[in-house]
C-alpha cells in the first residue's frame, strides 16, 4: 500500500501547531504497519534545511493546473529527499517565490495572511495529484491522504488530471475546521478549476471558494482526529458553516483519534528534563517543579498546585476565561505558567493578572520545546479549557507526564480525559479533570474541584499514576488508517489498487 501524505509541516523541521505532530509520527507509524509512505511538504526554507536531497528533480509539466504552476520564477519543480532526522521519504515542493520568504507558512512578518495563499496551496495540491496520476514514473500512491485546507484542492485536481481514468483514492482528514481555506470566486481561472464546479455541491460556499469544502466534498472518504469530533462537526454547534455537508457526507466520515509519540513525550527518557521519573519514582517530577520555579522566578513553593497551559492563546483555546480565575487560583494556594502566543487582547489580560500576582504567575510569550516539556513536568494540572478541539495533543502529553488535565469536555479532550467523579474515583478510571459549562464559572468550579482533590494525597497520587499508565499509541491509529486506505482503495473504481485485487496489476 502506497501512502502519499500530503501535508504543510513537519516536527521538528516546521511547527505552528499539532499538525506537525501529528504528520512527524503518523507516516512512521503507518510504515510500522506495511505501508510505504512519502510526504509531500512546501519547501519551506526550515522543512528544505533539515532534508537531505535524493535524485533527480522532478520537472512540472508545461500545461495544466494553477498558473503558478507554470509562470512562476524560477519555475516550480518537486525535489525527492529525506529527512535527515528520522529517514523519511518526502518530496519537496520547491517553488522559491511561493515559499521561501520571511515570516511564517501562512502569515506574514506582521501576522496577516499572505495575500497569494490561495495560488500557494493550490500548488501544493495540485502538485499532489500530479503525482497521485503518475507524476513519478518510478512511483505512484495507492492513496493520496491530504491533511486540511492546504491540501483541500488535491481530490478536485485528482478528477480532473484522471478524467474519469485510473487514479488514487483520496483520503481527506480534517484537523481544525475552523480553518477552511475561503478565497474569491475570481480566483477560479487563475487555479485552474472549472466554474462547473462551483456550486452548492460542488466547491462554492456562499459566494466564495472553499478549499476546506473541496475537500469534503470531492474526496473519497473523510476522517478527522478523533471519534466525538466527527459527531460535533456534524452538527451547527460546530460544524462551522459545513455541519450540512458533513451530514450529508456522514457514510464517508470516520474519526480516528490522534497519538502520541512516547519517543519524544515520555518523562522516563525525556533529554530535555534534569532527573527523569515514571509513575512508581516521582522524585524527578518534585524536581522538575522546583527547577521550573526557580527558573521562571515563582515562589519556591513546593506545596502549591501548579497550572501549566502550553497553548496557542485564543477564543477557541478557551484562554480568554483565565483572568477571570487567576484572582481565586492564586488565592486558593495555586501557581500559574502559560507559555504561548495568539490574541494581543488576551496576552494582555494574562500580563496584567500575572502582574497582580508576582512570584505567582508567569506569563511567556512564544514557544519553547524545551519550556513546553519543562512545564509538563513541573504541572501539577494542565489546563486545556478549549471552545471546541478536535483531538488535542496537549492533554496526551500531559497525561503522561503526570501533569492532570484540566479540559472542557469537547472533542478529542472529553475522549482521552476522564473526570474525577466520585464513581470514577472509585472504580479508578479517574484521570483529570472536566468541565462542561463553557464559562469562567464552569472553569473555577473544575479548577476548585482540583484543589479538593490535591488536599487528599492518597486519592490524588491514585490518579496520577492511572493517569501515566495510559497510553494513546499510534500503532492504533495507523491500523484504523491502513484498514480505511484498503476498504477506500478497493471501492474506488479504477483504482490502480482496485485492479491489483482483481489480479490484474
């Protein structure tokens, strides 16, 4: 089964979120698991510094696809390579004047939008159908899986380089939809999509172009990452303008929850912690919470219920609720560390609070790799208080790490974690904490309820060493996957797949 991942970032190479996660760990696990799999990525100038090229350039062909394909300077071409870090196969979309440019992958220096994202991703996705169609002389996908807006054109460019012939089946997942890729009609001819296609079943949505709905709309089957996330989405509480198209896509929708990847996110082999520790020796962790104190100039308090959020600060990450609850956090024994970045409003807000409160609470800005499992390990609670989430990878880790999770019981949180009920307590499946009220009241009523729980040493520790026991293993993730690659793959017609089942390939 060959595997065409097509995705925009890559950990450690390029990360703005837990798409990178996720597109470092899942290949691997899938090539565990009998698949052989490249990933297709932008050359971005960090992605193309950690790859090793390997080969001969591949050159785009003269016709056909967005006009970026073919005007722009110097001409865009895929590069076949590895990553030097793990030895995966990847092709680098190499295309200088749409990706080698300062600022991030979809944001500029200044923190807008790239006003060509729309002529950037369509390149990216048609260059994966290009390949997905026989690109590669030397190597074609059974399937092209492509990973949100970014690569939501790829199913439509699919059918139309195939023409109703021979192709991959077309895998889309979900990550964020919230994110979903809206750009002006006018922007057709330039992409080289049809205006037959743009309508209410087609890739139209309200006047504009949806990449995001491309994808569901055109592709073979959908998934998302995690299994209550696929029921949310389907619903106008969450569907974010799409919940009708995803209901009536809902035979072709499966969630399949997220992983995590021990190898990187496990305390007892952790290189970036002084004194690792596990479950039965938790020495390490009373250090890490010192070492983060002092770093980070909080009291040396070793008795203090640490919070610790590692996390993009947004509306839909629930972190404009925290100011509300510092004043009743701090009074209550508590301390405060949030590492991250988003909304100037909200990074406001918690540089004030925290000011009310020196040697208490700390705000950083930005993101550290080594702080972010710094925290992990010093937190005695994570807090996780997002809108919505389709999987989250946050609470995984600290899970893990035996930091307990503090989570709104949405989406892959309300799947991974479970509450500190009383029945919970008692049968032993309780690992954290959930609040269901999306409001700083609902919030400071979990926040208090972890107080009480951390007043009982005993109880507490039980569901600190459940907690690190559990395990949210990609071997699991990958066999769901392949199994999905071979039942779509096999009811596509013409599928090159298809055929070899028939004997015929």
């Amino acid at each position: 089964m060959r595997v065409l991942y097509v995705c925009t970032e890559l950990f450690p190479l390029l990360k703005t979120g837990g798409l990178a996660d996720v597109s470092a760990a899942l290949p691997a696990a899938l090539a565990m698991a009998g698949c052989e799999v490249r990933v297709l990525l932008p050359a971005f100038p960090s992605i193309s510094a950690g790859v090793e090229l390997q080969g001969q350039a591949i050159a785009l062909p003269a016709t056909g696809g967005p006009d970026v394909a073919r005007t722009a300077h110097p001409v865009p071409r895929i590069v076949p390579g590895r990553v030097r870090a793990t030895g995966q196969a990847v092709y680098l979309l190499d295309a200088p004047a749409q990706y080698e440019r300062p600022g991030g992958p979809y944001l500029d220096a200044s923190g807008h939008d790239w006003p060509d994202n729309a002529a950037r991703f369509a390149l990216l996705s048609w260059v994966a159908a290009w390949l997905g169609c026989g690109g590669d002389p030397h190597w074609q996908p059974d399937v092209v899986h492509a990973h949100d807006w970014h690569a939501g054109l790829a199913p439509v460019y699919m059918q139309l380089l195939a023409g109703g012939g021979a192709r991959p089946a077309s895998i889309f997942t979900i990550h964020n939809l919230a994110y979903q890729g809206v750009f002006p009609r006018d922007m057709l001819e330039t992409l080289g999509l049809p205006e037959s296609l743009f309508t209410i079943d087609g890739y139209e949505y309200h006047g504009h172009l949806s990449f995001m709905k491309a994808g569901l709309q055109f592709s073979d089957a959908l998934t998302t990452v995690s299994p209550r996330y696929a029921r949310e989405i389907t619903t106008p509480e969450q569907g974010c303008g799409l919940d009708g198209v995803l209901r009536h896509r809902s035979g072709q929708l499966s969630g399949i929850l997220n992983g995590v990847d021990y190898s990187v996110w496990n305390p007892a082999s952790d290189p970036l912690l002084e004194t690792p520790y596990e479950f039965n020796q938790m020495a390490g962790k009373a250090g890490a919470k010192r070492a983060l104190q002092r770093l980070l100039g909080l009291a040396l308090r070793p008795e203090a219920l640490l919070f610790g959020a590692v996390s993009r600060l947004s509306d839909q990450k629930g972190f404009h609720l925290v100011p509300s609850v510092l004043d009743d956090l701090v009074a209550g024994g508590g301390q405060l560390v949030v590492l991250g970045s988003g909304d100037a409003g909200i990074e406001a807000a918690l540089r004030d609070a925290a000011a009310r409160h020196p040697g208490q609470s700390v705000l950083r800005v930005g993101y550290d790799e080594a702080l972010a499992h710094g925290i992990m390990a010093a937190a005695d609670v994570l807090l996780v208080p997002s809108r919505f989430e389709p999987c989250g990878l946050t609470q995984m880790y600290a899970l893990r790490y035996g930091a307990l999770p503090l989570v709104h019981g949405v989406g892959g949180l309300a799947d991974t974690v479970t509450d500190s009920t009383p029945q919970a307590l008692k049968d032993g499946t309780a690992s954290g904490f959930v609040f269901h009220e999306f409001s700083a009241h609902g919030l400071r009523q979990a926040m208090d309820r972890a107080f009480t729980l951390h007043r009982h040493p005993a109880d507490w520790a039980r569901v600190q060493r459940h907690a690190m026991q559990l395990r949210f293993d990609w071997k699991v993730a990958a066999q769901a996957y392949r199994t999905l690659y071979e039942q779509t793959a096999a009811a596509t017609p013409g599928t090159a797949y298809a055929s070899s089942l028939n004997g015929s390939r």
